[in-house]
C-alpha cells in the first residue's frame, strides 16, 4: 500500500480527476515535447462529457497554450479507464512527433498503460482486518501506524495539508457572490457563518460544521487552492470536521495532525481495495470515503478505541453506499456543494455512534469497501460523473 502522501494533494479545483490529473499529464507531456509547434487533446469519455464544467479545458490550456487544439469524444472510451486521454506533437509540416494515452484515474492521480502506477509498498498491510490484527498483536494506534511505516517527511506534508486546509476554510468563510459558470450559484458560507454566531448552542454545531464545509467546497467550485480530501469534489468534509474538532472544541494541533494521519490511513485502504474516482464508481468514492476519513478522525479525536474508530469508518461509508455522481451542467456545484456538508454531519454522527457502542458490529469496513467497489461496477455510466442522469438529467436550466 502507498503513501498516504498521495491521498492528501495539494492544488486548484474543482475536479481532481478533470482537473488535477489532466494538468499533471500535460505537464508530463510538454516537458517530453517541447520543442512541438502544435498540439492536440482528444478528450475521452467521462472526462468529456464533464470536462468543460470541471475546467479540463483550462487545466490544458494552461500548460499546453495556445498551440493545443482540444478535441471531445464523449460518446468514446480508451481500454483502461473512462477518465482517458490522448496527446499529440506535432512539427512544421503536421507530422506527428509523439502520442501518449494515458488516465486520470482519480485523486489527481495519473497512469498509463506501460505504467500502470503500482503503488509503492510502504505499508506491510492493505486490509484494515490486517492492519488491526497487527496493533493487538504489537500495540500501538492507527495514527502510531501510520507514522511508523510511511515516509520520513510525512508529519511535515501534514502540517502543509492541515494549513491549507484552513486556508481554504478562511477564504470561503470570507467571500460573497456568485461562483463560476452558467448555474449562477451564490455562495453560502460566509451566510451560514453568521447565523451559526446567533444561533443557540443546540442548533450551533451542525450550522458551524456545514459553514465550514461550505467554505471549502465554495472555493473548491471556484477553481482555487485545496486539497484532495481524498478528491477535490469531497475536500471540504475533512477539512470542516477537523477545524470544527480544533476551532470549536479545542483540539491541540498536534492532535488534528495525528487524526489527518488515520484518516489518510482511511483513505488509503479504500484506493487501494476498491476505488475514489467518481467516474468509476460514483459519489460514494468520493463523499462517501470523505465521510468515512472524517469519522475516524473525529472517532480518534474523541478518544475512540481502535474498534470504535473502525466502526465510525464503516458506519459512514455504509450509508452513502449506491451515491451517484451525477453533476447539474457539469460543475461541481449542484449537489456536490451540499453533498460535502451533509457528508460531514454524516462523519459526526457516525462517530457519535461508534463512540456511544462497544465497537463490535456485523459488517467489517473492509466488507463496507468491498460492496462499494460491486455497487460501483454495477451502477450504470449514467450515474458516474456524465452528468446524463439523476439530478444532472432532472434539473433543467436556463444557460
């Protein structure tokens, strides 16, 4: 199992797949040709029918230029994944210098078919059954495990993401207006921000929780600076459920970096065992294991044993099994926004649950996962970031 390093990546919304990836690639790309005269993009699949919304268009153009000639095949699919790609050089006289297929399979991450990216092995176990098994049989916490085994500059990347993290939460909270594209979307945070001031502690928390899950997903939306929580379009619900344990409960920071490590850990079992590509098997790999991360970080935060803190992990994921991805116009606005603040609240209550049990349950987070990945194969491509069905489908709007 890989780093968890890359569960946590560091750049512009709004899609970590439409536009993280497809940028990385171009950059790969450029810097192997960069003595061409001209380019082209062909655009496949998900990735097209999507990609002007979550600025895959943008993404290129700013590595590539004016020289790049972008070309859509929504109705086309590569062999390996639906997020794929193909790149061409060319010189004076059109001839083609070069050609790459490659994939944005997710969480900004990138392959191709003579890389298939196998992940590093850094972690001795890739199952949480495994890696439980282990902490009763050596001792230790999930957070111990974590640090124990992956890369030496981890606690310093996780001080980056936790800053940037806030950062975001402080520039949504303190922005108004419309966010990017043809929904004309006003953004909420900074509304919900002040009503939380005023209202009753009964009411505070959750108003709290969803201003600051708003703030990220606002400034995810508009194309600035976040992280993959695990992806771009589920940021905002870790960051919000860690500010609020650290903001409005008074959780040290030594603490909060302690719990991005087991939900990075989190994250991580679930790319490695099924998937966190929307357009692989819908929102439930991204809000879902957003959820999922989130509640075992509160669970831990909150003293949760190492049972517990399984158990809010899977609690979350379990109830957004079968969430479709399925964005208004392409933009992940409309539900994605919303999406990210019920997700969070989801995170507190799955922990709240687990706390208040034993830790014992029936269905293990690994079993969780492994359903996730069949309801994923099974949920039809209407369903999986084409923005052809569900609420993309029903909600109709004036451009």
């Amino acid at each position: 199992m890989d780093s968890i390093k890359k569960i946590f990546r560091i750049g512009n919304g709004p899609s970590s797949s439409h536009t993280m990836g497809p940028k990385e690639a171009c950059k790969i790309f450029y810097n192997k040709n960069a003595s061409a005269k001209r380019f082209k993009a062909h655009i496949f699949g998900s990735l097209a029918l999507t990609g002007k919304g979550h600025r895959t268009d943008i993404a290129i153009l700013d590595v590539l230029g004016a020289k790049a000639e972008i070309i859509w095949h929504p109705e086309e699919k590569l062999p390996l994944h639906t997020n794929g790609m193909r790149f061409e050089a060319f010189d004076n006289e059109q001839k083609i210098l070069d050609s790459w297929e490659v994939y944005s399979i997710g969480g900004g991450e990138i392959m191709d078919a003579s890389s298939k990216i196998e992940p590093e092995k850094v972690y001795p176990h890739s199952t949480m059954k495994d890696i439980m098994q282990h902490l009763d049989d050596e001792g230790g916490t999930f957070w111990e495990y974590v640090f124990r085994n992956d890369k030496e500059d981890l606690r310093d990347h996780l001080q980056l993401v936790w800053e940037t993290m806030k950062d975001a939460i402080h520039r949504g909270l303190n922005t108004e207006g419309t966010l990017p594209g043809g929904l004309k979307l006003l953004r909420k945070a900074a509304a919900y921000y002040f009503k939380a001031k005023m209202q009753n502690q009964f009411i505070q928390d959750d108003s709290f929780l969803f201003a600051y899950a708003l703030a990220v997903s606002e400034e995810n939306s508009a194309g600035n600076i976040v992280v993959t929580a695990p992806t771009c379009g589920s940021s905002g619900i870790l960051p919000s459920v860690l500010y609020f344990m650290h903001h409005n409960k008074g959780f040290n920071e030594d603490f909060i970096i302690r719990a991005l490590a087991t939900a990075g850990l989190i994250g991580n079992l679930v790319k490695t065992n099924a998937s966190i590509s929307g357009a692989e098997v819908g929102c439930q790999g991204e809000v879902g294991v957003a959820s999922a991360m989130a509640a075992a970080a509160a669970s831990q935060l909150v003293g949760g044993s190492i049972p517990q803190i399984e158990y809010a992990a899977a609690a979350a994921q379990e109830h957004h099994l079968g969430m479709t991805c399925d964005p208004v116009a392409g933009l992940v606005q409309i539900p994605c926004i919303e999406r990210n603040a019920f997700g969070a609240q989801r995170a507190i209550d799955s922990a709240l649950y687990a706390i208040n049990s034993d830790g014992r349950h029936f269905v293990m987070f690994d079993q969780v996962v492994e359903a996730m990945k069949q309801t994923g194969k099974d949920l039809p491509s209407l369903y999986k970031e084409t923005a052809l069905g569900g609420l993309a489908k029903v909600y109709k709007f004036k451009k």
